[in-house]
C-alpha cells in the first residue's frame, strides 16, 4: 500500500479521514433520521388537524405549556454552558451546569404529565379521537426523548464525576448536547404548531 | 487549559444573550397568543418567531455556524425535505 493510502486509512482510524470527528457525524446523521421521524408525526398531526379540524386544541393549556417551554430554552442554555466549562477545564462549573440540566429536564417531564392528567381528567385520552390520538402520540414521543436525555445526562454527570471527561476528552458532552438542543428544537416546532396555531 | 476561547468563539454573542432572545421570542409569542391577533397575521407570526428561535439554537448552541458546513447539510437536507412532505400533506 502506498504511503498515501496508508496515511488515509491512519486517519480514518483515527476519526478525523474527512476533516470531521466519526462520533459527532454519527450524531449528525441519527437527528437527520429524528427528523423524519418527527416529521412523519407532525405531518401526520397538521393533516388531521387542517381536514378535521381540532377544536379539543382550545383546551389546551397555553400558558402551563408556555411555562415549560421556557424550562427547556433554559436547559439548552445549561447544556451549552456545561460543554463550555468542560472545554475550559472547570470541571466544578461543569458538574453544576449538568445538574441543572437533569433538574430542568424532570421539570419539564413533571409539567407534561401535570398537562397529560389535565387532559385525561377532561376526557381527551389516547384512544378518544384523532385528537387525543396524534396529540398524544406526538408529545408522548417528545417526552420519552426528553426522558432519555435526562438518562444520557445523568450518566454524563456520573463520568464527570469520575474525572473521565475534561478538556482533551469534551466530545462526548458535545454529541449529548447535539441531542439535547434536537430536542429543543423538536419542541419549538411543537409547541407553535400545536399550542399557538389553534 | 483555563480561558481557552478560539477566534470564532470571541467574535459571536454569548451564549447568554442567545438565550435571552430566545426567551424574548417566546414571550412575544405568548403575548400574541393572549391578545388574540387572528389568523392569517397570528400564524405567520408564529411561524416566523419558531422559526428564528430554531435557527438560533442550531447556529449557536449546536454550533453549527462554526462547524464544518457538512453538518449543516446533513441537518437542513432533511429539514427541507420534510416541509416539503408537510406542505403537501397540508395541500391533499
């Protein structure tokens, strides 16, 4: 094998053959597939709701919902805030931003299933319409990310903790962080279309 | 390692003022909601505050202003494709 081909096998094993770290395009490629996942449910959602019509979304608590979509700007901006501190190597900071995030993310679980038990008790359920059906589905998938972020930074803080993450080592905080703020995202596009664009 | 900050990180806003623009959309987003503007001013409204609000968030907390353009298009291809899917979702 030739030096040059030899030297472009070194760099892909190394992750970095197009100029580009393996792990975060493997991130980049997962959230392209989120969007078609989320698309699918959100077309699915404005096609019901625009031949149908959803006049259940009335009941919707806009001003609860307002409250918890503040709560998850506000994680993103920890999130972005803990990946800085580790890449300046304040490990203290970093911890506590994480911490912060775990506390915002279950807030804003608790407020959905505070919303979820709302809509339950005034009869709009998974199985009584269309309604409740793609309303469920929809936010019920966006909360189980929401969960499963809560996870992944629990277990980011447990290796920050251990001193297995600092500067040199930041980018597994920064592929967390990729899928924290996709969710963010995933929420807003949510929230205007299903709370505010009645 | 302290203080490391490279050229790009020093020439774009903190990442606190993103996050006050953020809440300041939102917060317009809710007034719009409690005033009751009507539709089609209301929707194209809302739209067009979700859709700096995305666009914020992507640029500055995911980095992608910064980052190789590649990931970019990873993320906006799909993006685009998607609105297609929806508009005519929307249009049948």
């Amino acid at each position: 094998m030739s030096q040059h081909a030899m030297q472009h096998v070194e760099d892909f094993r190394a992750g970095h053959a197009l100029g580009l770290d393996h792990r975060k395009l493997g991130m980049w490629m997962f959230i392209a597939s989120e969007v078609m996942f989320f698309g699918g449910l959100i077309a699915a959602y404005l096609h019901y709701k625009y031949r149908l019509g959803f006049p259940e979304a009335a009941e919707l608590n806009v001003v609860l919902v307002g409250i918890n979509t503040m709560v998850l700007l506000t994680s993103s901006y920890t999130v972005v805030s803990a990946l800085a501190a580790i890449r300046q190597g304040r490990q203290g900071r970093f911890i506590a931003w994480l911490l912060l995030t775990i506390l915002l993310g279950v807030a804003f679980l608790g407020g959905q299933i505070y919303e979820f038990a709302d809509l339950v008790r005034q009869g709009v359920t998974l199985t009584s319409g269309v309604f409740g059906s793609s309303f469920f589905t929809l936010t019920g998938f966006h909360g189980l990310h929401v969960a499963g972020g809560v996870l992944w930074a629990i277990v980011t803080l447990v290796r920050g903790l251990r001193g297995t993450l600092n500067a040199e080592h930041s980018m597994a905080v920064e592929i967390f962080g990729l899928y924290w703020h996709f969710v963010d995202i995933v929420w807003i596009v949510l929230f205007t279309q299903i709370y505010l664009i009645v | 390692m302290q203080g490391r900050a490279t050229q790009a990180e020093k020439g774009r806003p903190g990442y606190g003022v993103i996050f006050l623009g953020l809440v300041f959309l939102t917060a317009i987003e809710l007034g719009i909601s409690g005033v009751r503007i009507l539709p089609p001013l209301s929707t194209v409204l809302y739209l067009l505050f979700s859709g700096m609000k995305v666009a914020l968030v992507a640029a500055f907390y995911m980095h992608l202003r910064e980052d190789n353009r590649l990931y970019t298009a990873v993320f906006v291809l799909p993006v685009l494709l998607l609105l297609v899917f929806a508009l005519l979702t929307i249009a049948i």
